[in-house]
C-alpha cells in the first residue's frame, strides 16, 4: 500500500515479495558498517525480518520503514520511515539506501516526506534520530531535515554509543 508520493518518489509498505530487494539492501557495505548485522542472509531471512519488523511496526505502531522507490521506473532504492524502538522514548526515523542511489537527494526527499507526515497526518512533535559518531551523510541528513544533536546513548542490548539527535516542531 502506497503511503507517500514526492516528485520522484512513491513510500509504499513494506511486503514479502519485497524479500529480495531487502536481502540486498542489508548485506550492502553501508548497513552492515553504519547499522549492523542482521544475520539476513537469504531470501527466507528477509520475509522473516520484513514480517517481524516492517509489518509487524505498521499492525503496532501505523508506521514503520517504508520501501522507497523511483516513481518513474517503480524500482526500490531504499527504505525510510519511522521506528518505536526500545531504549528511545520517541518515535525515531530512519533511512538507507542502496549505494547506487546515495548522493542523488532521495534521502533528503523522502525524510522530509516522513517529518511532514509525522507531524500532519501522525501529531508528532517529537522525533529522534540515532546515528554512529562516523556516519557524516546521515549526519548531514539529519540536520538537513532539521535535526539538532542532543546527547549520546546507548540502546538496551548494545554497547556502542550513539549519536541522538532531536526535531522538534
């Protein structure tokens, strides 16, 4: 289901068959450096970890990360959306993209579109980010969008201390 359109962009939710899209994204240098290992190793993996994530946010919550795709050739670029994660009171958003698609505004385009529909359709006012200390395009993103740096943090279940940053509107 089709949740956000931006000039060049459609943020549709997240299903199964998008397992294979998924499976690449996690295992791409940048996810695995910046955000993790999440031992999604083949295509079962990924429909495990969009049910139980993804889809399993959107039943909870009434939103979690979208799958990002060009409007104009409908092909996944990336996923981006928000998150109620464990250890952060507030909701946080949360964006990556495939290499290739890095450094072409669709991060920027698609946050933005998340902050606004946080805010109008959500009633959010309060939006965090986390982000490692190394990561600078994230970095930049955030304050891009809006976002201010607020404190260090660790997330239950983690040893690795992460940047916080805050929007409020």
């Amino acid at each position: 289901m089709n949740i956000l359109e931006t000039n060049r962009l459609i943020l549709a939710e997240q299903t199964e068959d998008d397992a294979a899209f998924i499976l690449e994204l996690l295992n791409t240098p940048g996810w695995l450096k910046y955000i993790g290992d999440r031992g999604v190793k083949t295509i079962d993996d990924a429909r495990k970890y969009i049910f139980n994530g993804a889809m399993k946010s959107y039943r909870q919550n009434g939103f979690g990360l979208y799958l990002t795709k060009l409007k104009d050739r409908n092909i996944p670029v990336g996923i981006c959306g928000l998150i109620k994660r464990p250890g952060l009171e507030q909701v946080d958003i949360g964006f990556a993209f495939l290499p290739q698609y890095e450094g072409k505004g669709y991060g920027f385009e698609s946050a933005s579109a998340i902050m606004k529909h946080a805010r109008e359709v959500l009633g959010l006012t309060v939006i965090v980010a986390i982000t490692t200390k190394d990561n600078t395009s994230s970095i930049k993103l955030l304050e891009k969008i809006g976002f201010s740096f607020k404190e260090m943090v660790t997330l239950p279940g983690d040893n690795e201390e992460l940047m916080l940053f805050e929007s409020c509107h």
